[in-house]
C-alpha cells in the first residue's frame, strides 16, 4: 500500500474493506509539541473492554493506568520509528477480570514522510483473575 512512499497514506486505506474487523481499529491523530495522540475513531469492541469511549479524546486525558502507558509508549514508539510494530499487552485493570491482548499499530501520513496518524487493532484473547494471571510480560516489538 506504500507504492513509492516511505509510510503508506491514510487515504490508501478504505475502512470499508476492513469491516470485519472495525469494532477492534482505532485511527488514532499524532499531535507534536509535546507528542500526544487523539482518537478519531475508537472501536465499539475497544471501548467496551477498556470501559471507556476515547473518540474525540486524548489518550492521555483517559483515566491513569499502567496499560493507557504501554499503549501511549507503543504509539510512541511507532511514531518516533516510522515503521509498524506489534505488541502483547496485558491489560491489569482495577477490577479483574485480566485480560490479555495483542496490537497491531501502522503508522500513516497524509504525504507519505511524517507520521502524523496511526491506525491500531486490537484483539483481546481471554480474561482472567488476578490470581489465574500467566507470568508473561508485556511486550512490544518492531515488524521488519
């Protein structure tokens, strides 16, 4: 989807031609100086697990939490790379049940050299107690 450019444009993606996974993407606007991101669009599935609607907000205007940080640093980490990256997230949420969860976030540009939108999809996998919660960590690694 790139064709010649270095970072594919937001206008080369047709979300209708993702419908099957819609409720699980969030476009997601880079702002500079200082950096933040600000959801455009939030999924119904992202917004139903997280419990809160982000469209039209800022991440980190959202409700402090140790998996809001991972998420804004793996933004982060895909805006400063200028390149796609995955992560497995475990999201430990005040009140359990856990939930475990794997992220894909694209960077985008309108010409193609600065990212300046992302494009993230979710999937969660399984929720579980605190006490059933498997020792893995979270992760984030870049797709070459």
């Amino acid at each position: 989807m790139r064709r010649h450019r270095r970072i594919p444009r937001r206008a080369d993606f047709d979300p209708a031609a993702l419908s099957y996974i819609l409720g699980r993407l969030s476009l997601v606007e880079v702002w500079r100086d200082p950096l933040r991101f600000k959801a455009r669009v939030h999924g119904t599935n992202l917004a139903h697990h997280l419990g809160i609607e982000l469209t039209g907000k800022f991440f980190d205007d959202a409700p402090k939490s140790k998996y809001l940080g991972e998420v804004i640093a793996h933004f982060a980490d895909v805006t400063t790379h200028e390149r796609p990256s995955f992560a497995w997230l475990i999201n430990e949420a005040a009140h359990p049940p856990i939930m475990e969860n794997e992220s894909l976030v694209l960077p985008l540009s309108h010409d193609g050299d600065r990212v300046d939108f992302l494009l993230a999809g979710v999937v969660h996998h399984r929720q579980f107690s605190l006490a059933e919660m498997p020792h893995v960590y979270n992760r984030i690694a870049p797709l070459e």
